[in-house]
DNA sequence: GCGAGCCGATCGATCGATCGGTAGGCAGGG
DNA sequence: CCCTGCCTACCGATCGATCGATCGGCTCGC
C-alpha cells in the first residue's frame, strides 16, 4: 500500500497569500468609499505590496478616480497605515483578551487567538507583518508598540511556567520566536484550498507550542 | 527578584531583516560588476522590496549609472529571478544533502539545515520568500520545484516516522506547516543584535521539531 | 585598431499628488 | 410650491518627478 502524497500536501502558488477573500475585523467601519478603499487596498497590499501597488491601481479597483482617493486620505502611505493599524490592534486585543488558570491553559489560549488573528485575516496579516517596512517610522511607531507588548505577553507567560517548572525549554527567547513564528506564516498558506478550518488549526497549534515549550 | 525582561527580549525593529550583513553561498562567482550588482540588489530587495528598489538605486548602490546594469543583466527582473534561484538551490540542496539513520536523526538534520540557510543567510532568505511574488510565473516556476521537493521532503521524513510509530502527532500537514514556517521567520528577526549563534538556533529548532512531532 | 566595459542623454510611460470645477441632495425663505 | 445657497462627494486635467529601458559613443587594455 502506498500512500498519496499529492494529495496530502496540497500545491502552494507563488502567491502572498493563500486566499483573496477580503475581510476585515467586525469592529470597523466598512461602509461608503472610505470603507471601499480599505477594502480594495487592502487585497493589493496583499497580493503585490505597498510599492506594487499604484494609486490608479487602488483607484481603479475602488471604481473611482486617482484624485477621489485623496478626498478620505491625505495619501497612499496613509491608507496602508490605517491597515496597518486595524491589523495591529485586533491581533493585540485578542492576545490581551486570552485568559487562563495556569500557566499551560494561558499558553494554550494565547497560541489559539494568535494562530487564529492569522488564519480569519490572512490579507491583513500578511498587510501587517510584510509592508512594515513601507511605513515612515513616526508611522509605524504605534504598530511597534503592539508588537514588543504582544512578544512580552508570550514571554512572560512561557518565564512563568518555567519558573514553576511546569515548562520544561532548552530557551525561552528560541521558544518565543518559533512559536510566535509558525504561527504567523499561517497567515501566507491559508486559504480556501486548505482542508482545515481556522479553529483546527489554532487548536493543533496551540498543541504545538505546549510541545515546544515540554508541557505537554 | 525581579527579571530583567527587557534585556531577555532584544527590541526587534521595522525592518524586513535583523541585519545588514551581505552573504551569498560560496559557490556563487561575486567577482566583478556582476556579482557587486548581485550583492547590492541582495541588500536593497530584502530590505525594500523589488518594488521599492529603482534602477537607480541598485546602480548607485554599485557606484555606476543605471545604463550600466543592462550590460549585465536584461532587466531589473533578471536580477531578483537570479538570487531567487541561487537562494532556492542553495537552501534545496542543504535539505537534500540531510542525512540520517533514522526517521528522528533525519528530521533533526532536515531541520537543522533549513534554520541554518535561513540563519546563515538571512537576507537571501527574505529575498527568496518575500519578493517570489514579484517574478512572472515563468521565471518563478523553478523555484516552485525546489520549494514544493522540499515540503514533500519533509512530509515524507514525519509520514516515515509516524508509519514506524516513533512519531505522535495529531496531523502531519500541520506539523510541516508549522515546522518549515518557524524556520522561515528566522531570516526576519536574526541578525548582529541576537546573542545566538546559527548553529545554536539551528540545533534548538531542531530539537522543537521533534517536540511538534512528538519525538523527543 | 579592435573588442569589452562603461556612460551621457534621452525615450515614452507611469508615478504620487494637486487644482479648479461640477453634480446632486438638502435646508430655509418666500 | 419654487428658488436660492451651500455642502458633500466626486472628477478631468495636469503638475513635476521618477520609472524601466535604450542608444550611440567614449575610453581603455591588449
């Protein structure tokens, strides 16, 4: 008997990102050409970077005029700073917001929400995590907050359970890069030809990362 | 007692890549004009993308004028499709070249030498995974080879170990997803301000691995 | 004097951004 | 009811700058 490994592991394209589904978290506002435009640039950024991308480009998939555009933003950089931030901020909110008993059950739950912000918002993620660089640095000064609390929050909650020996780790600081890691590029495979669903994912990671750290 | 958190935690910045240390594998020729343009576009693509970097820039960055570079290369994506494909062989023939007499000495060498070419060659790395996108679908189409021989490489090493019951793990696509993606994020954050050596975190995420797999 | 390597000048196209002006809905006075 | 005035949203035209790429010609070493 031999298995089929083609279908086991499902061809990734030269693409970004896995899924072109638009979405954005409930909390933001979507409606009118202001919402359109996140939308719209939101996918671009997504699929050809922020340099990639020409303002006609945006225009043009938003069905409106270059000079529109600079009616509800003061300029392209702006547009990809607002993303930057609703990306930034959700996934924040959702680690902050991820409680626990102990030490393994925080873990767990944080891996979860983590993997999660991820796999329901690859194009935001991917927005988030890869056109950084694009912004001026005043620009990415909030988002870069976000970033070092979000890795302290990992680290602490790892310090913690090796302070209380349940977490048996080679490294602390190794076990925050490659936890926080996996689950970022989750973000970049995702899409609609994975047979998994987020929370399948999420819960199998956060298993991974109790393995990482020896609690489980 | 408190723990100094702050100095566990090395501030990671805006950056694509945590360093700036120009490095190709020793088999590529750097002699000449065309392998200083090769090294300079390395540096200017991983840190602003193939997009953000003009002509112009990559041949001042060389001390020439830009009409210089078509002497060398054909167009400005000749250049990215040539590190793409030095990046791509390079980090394929590492994993080919991973030897080991059983199914958990093989994944740790498989590991090991993909965190390795990530560590070791981190602005090659970031080229090669972030800037895949900007290259038409011909000139992509070797490196999709390599990367999708590479997955199935390590797909095959955990389906070994799970078929000879010395591997548990609740799902072997996730495991390779997992894996490969820690690895990758190394070229994102490794760089001059991380007291690790690439062997150091080779050799941990290796033994993560085998963690994930339930192996160790 | 010949070929290799480099460059100044320049091509048409496109870039991000700005401007004055227009179309349409709505409020208030007659 | 109509008329007037205004405000919001949008657009055509265009700005100077820069884009990737091309060409003929220059300057060397051999």
């Amino acid at each position: 008997m031999t298995i089929d490994r083609s279908a086991a592991l499902p061809d990734l394209d030269q693409r970004r990102v896995g899924t072109s589904d638009v979405r954005l978290p409930p909390s933001v506002l979507l409606e009118g050409t202001s919402g359109r435009i996140l939308r719209e640039a939101l996918l671009l950024f997504a699929e050809q970077g922020f340099h990639g991308t020409s303002i006609r480009d945006l225009a043009h998939a938003c069905q409106i005029r270059s000079a529109t555009l600079y009616a509800h933003y003061p300029s392209k950089e702006h547009v990809l700073a607002e993303l930057v931030r609703i990306g930034h901020e959700a996934h924040h909110a959702r680690l902050v917001g991820a409680q626990g008993r102990d030490s393994v059950e925080r873990l767990r739950t944080v891996v979860r929400e983590h993997v999660l912000a991820h796999a329901e918002y690859p194009l935001l993620a991917v927005v988030s995590n890869n056109e950084l660089h694009a912004l001026s640095p005043e620009m990415a000064a909030p988002a870069m907050l976000l970033r070092a609390d979000g890795r302290q929050l990992l680290m602490d909650i790892i310090n913690e359970g090796i302070s209380e020996e349940v977490f048996d780790v080679p490294d602390a600081f190794l076990a925050v890069t490659a936890i926080s890691g996996m689950g970022m590029r989750v973000a970049n495979w995702y899409g609609s030809g994975v047979p998994y669903s987020p929370e399948q994912i999420a819960e199998t990671y956060a298993d991974f990362a109790l393995r990482i750290v020896g609690a489980a």
